[in-house]
C-alpha cells in the first residue's frame, strides 16, 4: 500500500514575512493520517485552526492565503505556497503547523531551508493510504487577451508534471529560460525546483513598499532585478530561475486542493490566482476528478513510492 506521510519529530523556524516584515516562529508537528495540513494561528487568544483547502483560500494577490472558510475577515495565513511546494515535494500529507502571527517566514526566499528542516525532523510511513486527487477530464481557465493573454489547465496523466511558461518585459529575465517542465516522479524536486527564490522588479518593488507591501523583502530572501541585470552580488542559482521558481510556486499553490494531484499543469503566465481559480474550476465539475489510493506501490506512478532521501 502507498502510505500517508507525517513528520517523525516537531521542528521550528524563525524568520520574517516577506511583505508584513514581521518576525514570525512556526513549529511543524506531526499529525494524525486524515489530518491533511493545517495551520494553527497561536498568538490569538483563542487558537484558531485553518485547514489548506481550496475553498479556504481568501486572497492571491501578492501570495497564497488562507482564512476559515475563505473569509477575509477572519485570521488568516499568508505567503503559504513555498512551505506547500516543500510538503508536495517530500510527499508530506498530514501536518499541524503552528504560527505565531499572519504571514509564514519567507526565510531565503525559497522552498530548500523547509525541505531541509521536514527532512531534519524524518519523515515516517503512516498505516493509512495516501489519497490522490485524479483528474479525469480536461479543464482549463484563461485571463486577458493579446499580449496580457494568461492561461493555466489541467488534463489527465497517470503522473504528476508541471510546465510552465513565462514572459516579462524585462532584459534580465528574458535572458534566461523562459519555459521548464517538471516531473514530480522524478525525484529531482530537491535540485532541480527546490532552490529556486522569489523574484521582484526594483520599480514594482518601490511602488508595492509605498503601499505597506514586501517590507521584510530583501536581497538574503528575493532575487532583484532592475531593467537590465540580476543585482544579488551572487547571481542565480540556475539558469532558469525565475521560471523554475513560477513552478515552485504552482507546486504550493496546486497542494492548496488538499492532495497530491495526478495530472498534467500547464501554464502560460499564470500565478496565484489563476492557479486557485483553476482548483475552484476543476471541483466544480465532480465528473472531473476523482480521490484514488494505490493498494499496490507497483500501480502507483514511477518515483511515487520513493521517500526523498535526506540531504
């Protein structure tokens, strides 16, 4: 049987939110099989519980947020999708995260600090079946026409891949790869997306700083371009960043739905939004999918089985 998986031990992390620039501590725990994951908001008086759903979700604009019952009026958890890519990446199903304020730490800018923190904590086999989520017929959502034309869409595959395809009025970021296709059988989420940073424009950056936005973004957590060069003394971390990190995201975005995915993603300029507008598409047809377990690891899509060796 293809197993659930949780954490083995808790573990913590200490940073600040990307646009609040609060410092924030979470703390990973291991849950129950059936839990799913869920993010516990401690530093209210009374604990409130908010589970990764999709219909949970309140706000895509600058990030993935979540709030009971998709009410932006309730508290919330913002900038989830990094910490989500690092879950899907290491199979994690079930996990209570507790958080100390609104916004998850950012810390390098990427999902690699998180998978080395789950990894340090082990992960263990749960005795209950993990649950896929199969899409079974195509479904597809678009935005804007001519050159703001964006597209995301889902279609059968007995796997998990992920294409994407960007497109930014930018020399710096039209220099390097502007399309990567990714297999989450693979094994490679680790080298390959992991490492991959958020990415901002020093002109978007000023004007989203105007209005009380990306306050804790920094060179330490974000790569910055301005109209012609990377500015992070370093450089990139692959040639393709700026797209592997739009897969990075989509991964996060994508786990939002509550279970691992059996399809195909393809985008073409998408993000948050377009990502949780296309979960809410696909589950308003329950003829489009369907939640399906693997009795035997051999009928389960290559690589699936496989639990991400530690680094």
């Amino acid at each position: 049987m293809l197993k659930q998986r949780t954490l083995k031990s808790l573990t913590r992390a200490v940073g600040v939110g990307i646009h609040s620039g609060q410092k924030v501590e979470i703390t990973l725990r291991p849950a129950a099989p059936g839990t799913g994951i869920v993010f516990r908001r401690v530093d209210l008086a009374q604990p409130v519980d908010i589970p990764v759903r999709t219909t949970n979700v309140c706000d895509t604009r600058m990030a993935t947020t979540i709030s009971p019952e998709g009410d932006p009026g309730q508290p919330k958890v913002q900038t989830i999708e990094h910490l989500l890519s690092a879950c899907a990446g290491l199979g994690l199903d079930n996990l209570m995260i507790d958080i100390n304020a609104d916004e998850v730490p950012v810390l390098d800018g990427s999902a690699a600090s998180y998978v080395f923190l789950l990894q340090s904590a082990g992960i263990e086999l749960q005795d209950a079946p993990k649950q896929f989520l199969r899409v079974k017929k195509p479904v597809e959502v678009r935005r804007g026409e001519g050159k703001n034309l964006m597209w995301a869409r889902l279609v059968p595959h007995h796997g998990y891949t992920l294409s994407f395809e960007i497109e930014f009025d930018n020399p710096a970021v039209a220099a390097t790869g502007q399309q990567y296709v990714f297999d989450m059988g693979s094994g490679g989420y680790k080298r390959e997306i992991a490492r991959a940073r958020t990415f901002g424009m020093t002109k978007d950056i000023e004007l989203m700083r105007s209005r009380g936005l990306t306050l804790g973004g920094s060179m330490d957590n974000a790569i910055v371009v301005d109209d012609y060069r990377v500015l992070n003394s370093e450089g990139l971390r692959y040639d393709d960043e700026f797209v592997k990190h739009k897969i990075l995201d989509a991964i996060g975005d994508m786990q939002v739905v509550g279970h691992p995915l059996l399809a195909a993603y393809t985008s073409f300029k998408g993000g948050h939004a377009l990502n949780n507008l296309l979960l809410r598409e696909l589950l308003k047809d329950s003829e489009a999918y369907d939640i399906v377990t693997f009795e035997d690891e051999r009928e389960a899509p290559v690589g699936f089985a496989e639990l991400a060796p530690a680094w």
